[in-house]
C-alpha cells in the first residue's frame, strides 16, 4: 500500500523542539506549514499574532491549510 505524504501545521516551529519536529516531518517528505509571529518569509509560514482580533493574518491561507489538512484525514 503507498500512501502520500501529508501535511503539518505546526506552531512553535522556531523553537528547540518544534525546530526538530518540522525538519523531520520535511525528512518524512511531509509538508510543514509553519504558524509564526514575525512577517511570513515563505509561503511555508502563515503570519500569528495572538494578540489581536483576528489571530491569522490571511484567514483564508488558514483554511486553506485546514481544508488541505482535512483532505488528507
């Protein structure tokens, strides 16, 4: 049976452990996206501030990031 690689959206990616979590999920061939709090520097990352009203700065990368996410469930 051969199954696709999916994808992860991770937050936390930049740090120690979230760091090591997405380079083996990209090892897997599995494609992390990234919840950040600086400006995106890729299409990877997804902008997060949870300070404001709306925490996503493009809520509809977001869902297509859940909708992508949901299609490989």
């Amino acid at each position: 049976m051969t199954t696709t690689p999916g994808k992860i959206l991770f937050s936390g990616a930049t740090g120690m452990i979230g760091s090591a979590l997405v380079r083996a999920a990209e090892a897997n061939r599995i494609q992390a996206l990234r919840l950040v709090r600086h400006d995106p520097a890729s299409p990877s990352e997804i902008q997060w501030n949870p300070d404001a009203a709306l925490p996503v700065s493009d809520a509809a990368q977001i869902g297509r990031a859940t909708s992508e996410l949901q299609s490989h469930h």
